[in-house]
C-alpha cells in the first residue's frame, strides 16, 4: 500500500502526512501541477489532495485530475461526488433542491430580463452572492430593489471580479478596529487596491448569471457541521460579525446547545449524497434548519476544538477529535478493500 499526497503546508494534508509517519504507512509526496502526475502515480493506491478554491491553478484542473485518477481505478480524495460543487453555490442549489434538501430559497438567472422581473416583485433584504469564495468574501446584503437592479446590470455587463478589493479593505480595517489585525495589515488591504494578487489576475470575471439567496433574520450565528464519510460530525456556532450579518471568518466559536435537528440534516444529506468530507453551514428559520451552502474543504479553527462528536445513530462521543484523521483512515480501509477483492 501507497498513499501519495499533494503537500501544502498549513492544509489537511499535515495531518494525512503526520498520520503515515506515525502509523509507518508508506506515502509519497507528489506535485499535481507536475505535467507527468500521472505517470508520479502509477504506484500508488491514492492521492490526496486538498486543492484550494482560492488558488487558480487549482480551480483549473484538480477536479478533473481527480475525477480522471478515479474513473481509472484509484481512490482519490477528494472524489467526484464530495468535489465537483466545490465553490460552486449555483451548483449546490440545483443539488440540494433535487434532493429536496432544507436549502435557504436561492435563485438563480441566466437572463437580465427575468432577473429584472423577478428583482422588481421580490421582497427585501436578499443575500447577493457570486457562485465561488469563502469566508464571506463576495457576499453582500442587497436591501432594495434599487441596490438589486445595480446589481443585475453588472453581473450582466462588465461582471465582477472574484476578488473583492475593497471587500478585503474593509473587512482589514474591522478587525483592526476589533484589534484582531495590525495597521501593516490594513496598509496591505489599501495596497491591493491598486496591486491585485495573481488570483485576481489571472481570473475570469464572474458575469453572465446573478445569484440571489433569501435573508433570514433573527440568526446571531450560523451552525457549521462538518461530516466525515457519512458517520461522524463534528459541529460548533460561528458567531456573526459586529455590525455585519455574515458569520463566515468571523473567528467567533462555540460549542453549546447545537440545534439536533441540524446533526440530523446534515448526517442526512451526507449520506445520501455519499460525501466522504462535508462541512454545512447551516441557519434556522421559525426553529427548523436550512442550509446556506457546503464544502469539502473548511478551516480548522474552530472545529478542531469541538468537545467531541456525535456518530451515525446520534450518540454522543466526548473528546477532542482530528477530522482529517478519520479522512485518512476510510482512504486506507477502501484500499485494503479493493486489494482484498483484486487478490
């Protein structure tokens, strides 16, 4: 058995890597933007790879990569059916609503005209989102219809960049304020103003489609579950900002009085949807839980500090778990699957 794992430091694969060495598993470290990755594997059982929805390079061809290593036999991670709506809300939607899954209303056109209609006959405040990003970059509260129509004519004329330079200004200058940020840090905000990252350049901008969600009120946090293999969930309240209505990268977590009717949900649709990593974010409305969007890929902060976590029947298991750990472990027991069976 081989595992090969595409390293990138402060990533899960920290942990895959910590883990082979402890448990004297044999691995091999390999570059995905090699041109000969394929040939790099001919060994292995599987690759690992958690590629970055922030990267470009990587929005380019690791889901193809991986779909194409997994249709030729090997085990990847993550797979087709965990990855391909990876920072993609427009594709979660269509997926969460064709297993009528408890998603937050969301709407989607494809026509200026109908986003037109439809902007001039909603109700007020929506939730504007371009389809890729995380920690609440790209998301914005649209109070009005006039704010709605501004909105529509740029999605459908010079778009929008998918890195928000004076979102990340303003979002330096809150946590300068909050002092969860120095004044060299807001300085480079202001410089990206006029220095965009290599991400922003070599970007396409996002247009030709808007995106809407519906705004659900009275929320002070949102409830992220994170579930492995459809068997284990670990799960924490992220608190929203001061002054905002987002909760994604807002830093603030805790543990207590998570909703059992969102474990439930969200072991639900794992299952179903046979995800071998998920995190949900969840919100609730009149008590029932409805998700906002989902990723295989989230950050650790937080819910490396959950007290313990609740396995496939709802019991409760206290302690302090690595969510990675158990990613590593399923990828061996699926080879040592597969090889019992070729054998």
């Amino acid at each position: 058995m081989k595992i090969a794992i595409h390293h990138t430091p402060n990533t899960f694969s920290d942990t895959w890597i910590a883990y082979c060495q402890e448990k004297r598993i044999a691995y091999q470290l390999v570059n995905c933007y090699d041109s000969n990755i394929i040939e790099q594997l001919i060994d292995c059982d599987a690759l690992l790879w958690h590629h970055d929805h922030a990267k470009y390079k990587d929005l380019l061809f690791a889901k193809q990569l991986l779909f194409s290593l997994e249709q030729a036999g090997k085990i990847v991670f993550p797979n087709a059916k965990t990855t391909w709506h990876f920072d993609d809300k427009v594709g979660q939607k269509y997926l969460l609503e064709a297993i009528h899954a408890p998603l937050v209303p969301s709407f989607v056109f494809y026509d200026k005209e109908q986003a037109m209609t439809w902007a001039k006959d909603t109700n007020y405040p929506k939730v504007f989102k371009l389809r890729g990003g995380a920690g609440a970059r790209n998301v914005k509260l649209i109070k009005t219809k006039k704010q709605a129509i501004k909105k529509i004519n740029r999605a459908f004329g010079r778009g929008f960049s998918p890195f928000d330079r004076v979102g990340l200004l303003k979002e330096r200058w809150r946590r300068f304020k909050m002092k969860e940020d120095t004044f060299l840090g807001v300085m480079k905000g202001v410089g990206r103003l006029f220095i965009p990252t290599e991400f922003a350049k070599m970007s396409n901008r996002e247009k030709g489609y808007v995106y809407f969600q519906d705004f659900i009120p009275n929320n002070e946090f949102d409830t992220r579950v994170v579930v492995i293999h459809g068997e284990k969930a670990l799960a924490e309240r992220r608190f929203v900002r001061k002054n905002d209505f987002r909760a994604s990268g807002s830093g603030k977590f805790d543990y207590n009085d998570i909703h059992p009717e969102i474990i439930k949900q969200a072991f639900k649709i794992a299952q179903q949807l046979e995800l071998q990593s998920i995190a949900f974010d969840f919100v609730l409305k009149d008590g029932k839980p409805l998700v906002i969007e989902m990723s295989y890929g989230y950050g650790t902060q937080g819910i490396s500090n959950a007290p313990g976590y609740w396995d496939a029947n709802l019991n409760w298991h206290e302690g302090k778990y690595d969510s990675q750990k158990w990613v590593i472990e399923k990828i061996i027991q699926d080879i040592k699957k597969k090889n019992e069976k070729e054998n």
